[in-house]
C-alpha cells in the first residue's frame, strides 16, 4: 500500500512537471507574440520620411527615434539595440538635431508612427531587419 501511493505521488510529480514545463512555455512564447505585430504595418505602404530626431530611445526591445518632418513628428520604430550595435549603428551615431532619412512602413492605426526597415545617417545606411 505504501509502494502504491509512492508511485502514484511519483505520477502526480511528473505529471506536475510536465504541467508546469507546458505553462512556462507557453507564457514564454506569449509575449514574443504579442511583441511582434508586424500585421499592424501597412507593407503595402511604404515610405521615406527625411526629417531631424528630435527624441532617441536607444533601449529594447527597440530603439526608437522621433523624426520632425515637414508638419508631421513621427515615432519612428528601429531595431534592437543589439542588432544597430553589431550593424554599425551605435547609440553615438543617433544625434538628436541630425537629420536622417528612413524607409518603411505605416502603423495602420497609429498615424504618426512607421516601422523603419532602413536609416540613413549621413552617407552610411543601415538594414534594420
């Protein structure tokens, strides 16, 4: 009787874990999907906007810059910090007053922001995806 329950409590244990393993992976993988809403950008839109940063956010899980343009600041979504950092682009070289340009796409609700799949800073550009 006492083996019974020992192997019965070794079930509900591994099953416990196996509960417990499929929740915490399940909640890891969450807030990488609601992270990347790429549907919300129209890619059937795409725009290059020349402006000056008037504000960086150079943290994750993306940098930010917001780009004064003609009558229009835009939130201007960037890469993570890492990726900018490892393709040339480090915090330095975002200057708030710099004029740069970028390439991308339109929030589909939220008309002051893109989603830049490129910037150019100076002569340099650099791929963002």
């Amino acid at each position: 009787m006492g083996e019974a329950r020992g192997r019965d409590r070794g079930v509900a244990t591994n099953g416990g874990r196996l509960l417990l393993a499929a929740a915490l992976t399940a909640g890891i993988g969450l807030p990488a999907v609601a992270h990347h809403g790429w549907g919300a950008y129209d890619a059937q839109n795409p725009q290059t906007l020349t402006g000056t940063i008037e504000r960086i956010a150079f943290a994750n899980p993306h940098a930010t810059v917001w780009l004064a343009t003609q009558g229009k600041t835009w939130e201007v979504v960037l890469a993570p910090p890492f990726r900018m950092t490892n393709r040339g682009l480090t915090e330095a070289g975002l200057v708030v007053g710099a004029s740069v340009t970028v390439m991308g796409y339109p929030h589909r609700e939220r008309a002051e922001e893109l989603r830049a799949e490129w910037i150019r800073v100076g002569e340099r550009t650099t791929q963002l995806r």
